[in-house]
C-alpha cells in the first residue's frame, strides 16, 4: 500500500512541478515579449510577471530541498547547508507571498468603489501603495533571517555540547520544528494583509448591488463582473495559501521513522498546490494570457497533426 502511494505522490509532484515551472514561465514569457513589443508595462503585468519569476525560482528551489532531503539527508544537518537552505527558502517563500499580496491589493484598489476619503487617497496612489507594501515587507523579511539564524546558531551550539547521533537528531527536529513555526508566523501576515483585502472587496460588492437595486440597473453590469472576477481571483488565493499554510504547520507534527519520507512528500505535494495552482488561476483569470495560452494550445496541436501526417 505504501509503494502504491509513494507512487501517486511522486507522480503528483512530478505534475506539479512541471505545472508550476511551464505555468509561471509562460506567463513570466509573455508579459515579457509584450514589454519588450511595446515598450512599456501596466503595474499589473509587472506585479505578474515578477510574481512569476519568483514561483519559478520557489518551486526550483523546493524540489531541489526535496531532491536533497531524500538522497542526501545527512547533508540537512550540515550547518553551511542548513544556512542556505533556510535563508535562500525565507528569502524566495517571501517574495513570492508578497507579491502575490500586492496583487491582491492592486485588485481591491482598482476595483473596488468606496466614498472613504483615505481609500480614495489609496486609489489615485496604487503604485506607490504597491512599492511602499513591498518596501514594507523588507523589514519583515530581515527580522524573519535574523530569527532563522538565532535558531540555527542555538542549534549548532547544542550540537556541540552533545555529539551523539540520537541528541543531534533530537536537537534537529526541534530546530527543524521552530523554523517552520517561525516562518508559519511570518507568513501569517501578507495572509492577513489578503484576507482584509477580500472582505473590503466584498463589502465593496454589497455596496454596489445595494446601488443598483435602489436605482433599479441592471445588476450584471461592468463594475459586479470586475468585482466578481477579482474576489474569484483573491478566493483562489486565499484557499491555495490556506492549504500550503497548513502544510507548514503540519510538518512540525512528530511522524513515525518508517513513514517519515512518505509523510514529508505528503507536505511537499501539498506545498506545491499554491505556486502551481494559482498560476494556472492567474492565466486563465487575465484574457490576454489565456487567449494567449488557447493560441498557442491550437499552434502546438496544429504541429503534431502535421508531424504525425
């Protein structure tokens, strides 16, 4: 039965991966041909298109910890491994979250109709509102490393005091447990940050069809759809973090030595459903990326018909 799952899961990380790394590369690709083509890029496109490279190099980066993980697992307690591995992973796991936050904020800024006089301030200011939240999360970002590097030097100390094999492995699993506590914490906030922004766009809907009733429109106009389309947007989100934010967590559980692998890519197959996922959402929610995407479907199929011919 084992065998059977570890089959499946590897079989399901393995289309994950590839989703995630042809996914964002397209829409990183595209958004980049059209800049180059016009010579000029909307604030959105920017947002997706770094979001992009940075799920490219997040997805990498976790397949190559995995990789790493299950051929060479003694190298996971080597301390200049452990220092690369956790702050290359905050560093990259941050940037990625983050952006995919301004988007979320862009979203709300652009689409939503609020009378507030210091929402309207925001809306007028949507690229400095996006710089100064990226700008923001720097901070964060260094407290994050500094908290990372705490762990690891406390771990390494430990380890010193008491060389047994048995201690060390204790000693790493606690460290292993605080780091991703740590990071769950961190990663909490953009999360927040999200979530505030979707129930803003809601109450922003409400507020609309309560307009559109009272003055007897149709309810179907521009404006619901582009709110609509946008809570699609930050809902698919929201629920796809939801599922890495409890991959996270669910690492720090203490899991039996002869599952121990097969659980770890339970998480890791669980943490690739969000970089994945939400690019496929992002192509097929923006009609230039999917006509794109549909065009070049129906490019390749027209190929293999006259290869096979």
């Amino acid at each position: 039965m084992s065998d059977i799952l570890w089959c499946l899961l590897l079989t399901i990380l393995g289309v994950e991966f590839i989703i995630g790394i042809f996914g964002n590369l397209f829409m990183a690709v595209v958004n980049i041909m059209d800049w180059v083509k016009r010579r000029k890029i909307s604030l959105m496109d920017l947002i997706l298109t770094a979001l992009a490279i940075s799920r490219i190099v997040f997805v990498g980066s976790l397949f190559t910890a995995f990789l790493i993980f299950i051929m060479y697992p003694a190298l996971m307690m080597n301390e200049e491994m452990m220092n690369i591995l956790n702050i290359s992973w905050t560093m990259i796991n941050h940037f990625s979250i983050w952006l995919a936050t301004c988007l979320s904020i862009f979203y709300f800024l652009k689409i939503a109709n609020l009378s507030n006089s210091l929402f309207l301030y925001l809306k007028w200011r949507v690229k400095n509102v996006v710089s100064g939240t990226l700008l923001l999360s720097l901070p964060i970002l260094c407290i994050n490393i500094i908290v990372i590097n705490m762990n690891i030097a406390v771990w390494i100390d430990e380890c010193k005091t008491n060389m047994s094999f048995n201690s060390v492995s204790n000693d790493y699993v606690q460290f292993f447990k605080i780091s991703l506590l740590t990071n769950t914490i961190f990663t909490l906030i953009p999360f927040t940050v999200s979530l505030i922004t979707f129930l803003l766009l809601i109450f922003s809907l409400w507020k609309h069809l309560r307009n559109m009733q009272h003055s007897a429109q149709d309810s179907q106009d521009v404006s619901t759809t582009a709110h609509i389309k946008a809570l699609h947007t930050v809902v698919t989100f929201l629920l796809l973090y939801t599922i890495f934010f409890l991959s996270l967590a669910l690492q720090s559980w203490k899991n039996e030595v002869l599952y121990k692998n097969l659980i770890h890519l339970c998480y890791e197959a669980a943490g690739l459903i969000f970089p994945s996922g939400h690019s496929c959402v992002l192509i097929l929610g923006n009609t230039r990326l999917r006509q794109t995407f549909l065009s070049t479907m129906c490019w390749l199929r027209c190929r293999l018909k006259m290869l096979n011919s």
